[in-house]
C-alpha cells in the first residue's frame, strides 16, 4: 500500500485501486478483492467477491467524489 499511496500521489489522481496480482490468480477467476486509496489518505477495503460488486464499490467511489464537488 506504501508503494500505492506514492503512485496516487506521483499521479496526482483522485482515486487508485490496488490489488494484489502476485501468481495470476486473479487472471480469469469471476472475484478479486481490492482496496481503494483516496487522495486525502482515506482508502476502502473491498472484500474478496465478485468481480461486479468489486465494479460496484469502485463506482460508488467515483460517485461519491462528484457528489462532493
């Protein structure tokens, strides 16, 4: 996550979604899990599911960042 919230800040993004693709494993599985790094140093644990809710929980991010401005 140190090597994430150095990456969001170097980019200068709102929002950086990271997650762990060590081995592959999450090439062709329907899940993954994520976290979500936000530039005021916040950030969202997504818990392994689907790959839609995972979709899901990003948007709702995205969203919520808009609604804020």
């Amino acid at each position: 996550l140190d090597l994430a919230r150095a990456k969001l800040a170097r980019k200068g993004c709102d929002l950086l979604v990271v997650n762990d693709v060590s081995g592959g494993a999450v090439f062709g599985s329907p899940d993954n899990e994520a976290v979500i790094l936000e530039a005021d140093g916040s950030y969202v644990e997504v818990p392994h599911g689907s790959k839609g809710a995972l979709a899901h929980a990003i948007w709702d991010r995205v969203t919520a960042r808009w609604a804020a401005v």
